[in-house]
C-alpha cells in the first residue's frame, strides 16, 4: 500500500511541474490533494518502526543525561524525556543520551500505551549513547538495522516520534527533506527543518525504510551505526560489572601514524591510510604478524574512512577490541596488498611494586613501556610514583627531586634491578641490612645518573605522592 502512495505523491508533484519555471499556476484544490497525500504517505510510512518506538521517562533525583537534545519537563520535578529504539525482544531499549545509573533514578519507559519500569544497563561515552533493560517478561518487537536505507540530497524522509497518556499515546509523523550529508565514523544526514529536542526519534525514508535516529538536529546514519551497536549490545548483555568488563577488553598493541596526505596522493596510496610505527612484541598485532613500516588500509574488510587524525580516531573507534575476539587488517608491504589476522589478546599487565624506603613505587619493563615512554633502557624498573618527603623526593641540582617520575632505576647499592624480581630481592636486602644511605643508578632519558639517597629522611611519613 505504502509504495502506491509514494507514487502517487511523486505523480502529483509530476503533474504539477514542482520545481520547473515553466509549471503553471497550481490550485488550491491541488496543493490540498498534493499535501494530503504527503501526510499520508509519511503515516504509512512510520508504522513499520512504530512498535519500536519507547518514549523514556527519567524522574528526580535522576542524573540529567549529559548528550545534547533532551527535552526538560516538569519545572522543580527534574524530569526528563528522551526518545529511543527497543534493541531486542527481551526489552533493550537505546537512547542516544549518556545517562550514569543511579539509584535515585526512576526510570520509566513507554511501548505503545504499556509502560516500564527500566533501569540502566551499560553507557558508552564514545558513541553518547546508553543501552537501557525493561523490567519485564514478554517479547518486544526490535528494530531492524539490516534494512537500512541512506538518504539522498532533496529526498524526503519522515521523523517519527511517540507521546504518553498527555496525548493519547499519538504518534507523531513530520515531513522533512534532506539537505546534505556530514561525513564522519557515522555519518548523518542535514535536515531542512532543526529539531531540538528530539535525539532520539527514528527517521524513515516514505517506503518505510529506516534511515536513522535524530540526534542534535541531524539524522545519525543507522548503516554506519548497525555494527558498532551490535558490540555495544554484546558488552550490556554480557557485561556484570565494571571489573568484568575491563577483563574483557582487547589490546591490538600497536603505535600508528597517519599518512601524509601530498605524499598519499603522489603515490597514489588512500589518504586513509594508517602506517604501523611500532607493532609491540607479545601484542595482538606482532602476533598476528603486522610489521613495523606497514600501510593499514583497510579493517575487518571495510576501507578505512577519513585523513589525517580522523583516520587514526575512525579506527580506533572502529576496532571494538574485545579478548579472544578476531580480526582482519589489509595491509600494504613493499607495495603489495597483504591480509592479516589474528585475535585480540589482553592489555599487559606490568608488575608493581612500592618501595616506601626509597620513595617511589615501580613498574616492571616491556617492549611497549619503552617505545611508549621513549626510554633508552630496556632492562630495569620504570619509577610510576614518587612520595612527597621521602628520600627519593629530596631536592637535587636545579630543585629537581633526585628521583623522578619516568626514570629507569638500573641499580640499588651496585646490584643491578634487570627487572620487579631483581629490584624486589635486592630491595629486601637492604631492608635487612639497614644502611643510612642507598646509591641509585639511574637512566634519564639519554643521561645515566646516580643519587645517594639518605634513608633516614621520611622515616615516619612519605605516603603522599609527590
């Protein structure tokens, strides 16, 4: 039925010669017909997504959602309303607003005329986005993203949003058009009318396919959306709590550089590309075999988008690197395209340890601490803290403290601290042996250096950073 009224929509603004110098005078009679037929295209075509719709409702003492769009009500009750999309049939619903869980919070949620009550799963600062769980028992009907449609300049497309009891749960469909697009890691689509106030309301195209969701007056492209939700969606669903989700997450372990854009194009190389400075050893993209010096062009079969920084934020934003989880990267090396794959494995976790007799606290050393950090020693232990009135935080030359923060200790009174182990064992030796003073080698940047260091300063108190 919808396609019939489409047609008849266009034919009408046919017959009418809209937009040629040459149409004639049109009637009253005609711009009715014409007008009618738009508005009742646009219902037609908002109710294949309108039993996905929620209408979100956060009640004092709630936390204001933090993304641009929300729309205030109630004066002194704090509340709020948003729009949003159910994820799920088991009651996910998406909100493109960040909204921090509390308890004080009361959140309820509107589905068709049913309403409730929800509560907030995960957020993601990146997208701005915040998945929210119904609490409920029966099936909810999703949205589908795998039917997504892109908008082209001057075609129309219908906003679609919901209301509560105030309005008898209407659902409100508005004609726009589009005016443009803004590239970026997701796109979005200029209207000829600004929203405000309305982040969140879906946007279909008059067959009824759906475009996107409304987010600070444009339409956020629901194609360039449909994976990064799909990821979004597995860390809520699998997720318990912060702690779990932080082992969860991946590490591709390598530093990268955008490429040159005048030196791209002369050698006629994607101004997207990313060069691999420093594939770390032990990391997820060593292992899988990426190189120092290779040209990242493409990730997990998609072209990488964008120059310069962009490119590099667009793939980071792009990895969703999650433990155990695989990917694929297109590389060129010595001019010839290469795919490789491999898994993402977990972030290194570098042994610590807190000397408080000296004053400082150290990590242990590996391939990435020192590229990262751009030492110029590889065996010895890499000083992460320095304690305000210990020994270690006593002023040198040029008020400098005599240990500092990103120095490399190589040795504690003449044995070497190759690593935590080394450092550990020779740090318990002197415990036992109690001198007064302790000689320090160190490596600061390109210097080697020592500090006698007096024990018996902080004796009592060096639990202060510095």
């Amino acid at each position: 039925m919808h396609k019939y009224i489409v047609w008849i929509v266009a034919g009408c603004l046919a017959g009418m010669g809209w937009g040629c110098s040459t149409s004639r005078p049109r009637t009253v009679a005609e711009g009715q017909a014409v007008f009618a037929a738009m508005q009742q295209a646009a219902a037609v075509a908002g109710k294949k997504v309108e039993p996905s719709l929620a209408l979100v409702k956060i009640s004092k003492g709630a936390s204001s959602p933090s993304a641009p769009g929300v729309i205030r009500i109630g004066g002194s009750s704090g509340s709020a309303l948003l729009y949003g999309a159910v994820l799920t049939a088991r009651g996910h619903v998406l909100i493109p607003s960040v909204v921090k869980a509390d308890e004080d919070n009361r959140i309820t949620v509107f589905i068709g005329e049913n309403e409730y009550v929800a509560r907030v799963l995960k957020t993601d600062d990146t997208l701005g986005m915040t998945i929210l769980k119904l609490d409920a028992d029966e099936n909810f009907v999703p949205l589908d993203f795998s039917k997504s449609a892109d908008l082209a300049v001057g075609e129309w497309a219908v906003i679609v949003r919901p209301t509560d009891e105030s309005d008898d749960f209407l659902k409100i469909s508005t004609l726009v058009a589009c005016q443009g697009e803004v590239a970026g890691r997701h796109r979005r689509f200029l209207l000829n009318l600004t929203f405000t106030g309305s982040s969140g309301a879906l946007v279909v195209n008059l067959a009824g396919q759906l475009v996107g969701l409304l987010e600070g007056g444009m339409v956020l492209a629901a194609g360039d959306l449909r994976d990064d939700l799909k990821s979004f969606l597995a860390d809520a669903a699998g997720a318990k709590s912060a702690d779990d989700d932080k082992k969860k997450k991946g590490w591709l372990g390598a530093m990268l550089d955008p490429i040159n854009k005048e030196y791209a194009k002369a050698k006629g190389l994607s101004v997207s590309s990313l060069w691999v400075v420093h594939a770390i050893k032990g990391g997820s993209a060593a292992n899988a075999g990426l190189r120092d010096g290779d040209l990242i062009t493409a990730l997990n079969g998609k072209p990488l988008r964008l120059s310069g920084v962009r490119a590099h934020e667009y793939f980071l934003k792009s990895l969703h690197p999650r433990v155990g989880e695989k990917f694929s990267v297109t590389v060129l090396r010595n001019n010839a395209p290469l795919e490789i794959s491999g898994a993402f494995a977990k972030p290194p976790e570098p042994p610590t340890l807190r000397a408080e007799d000296l004053g400082v606290a150290v990590a242990g050393l590996n391939d990435g601490e020192v590229y990262t950090h751009n030492l110029f020693a590889e065996r010895g232990v890499l000083v992460t803290e320095v304690y305000r009135g210990s020994p270690a935080a006593t002023s040198g030359t040029m008020r400098q403290t005599l240990i500092s923060k990103g120095d490399v200790i190589l040795e504690l009174a003449g044995l070497p601290t190759a690593n935590i182990a080394a450092f550990g064992k020779v740090l318990e030796t002197l415990r036992r042996e109690r001198p007064p003073v302790v000689l320090v080698k160190y490596q600061r940047g390109r210097l080697t250096g020592y500090a006698g260091l007096n024990l018996a300063i902080g004796e009592k108190d060096h639990g202060d950073k510095q």
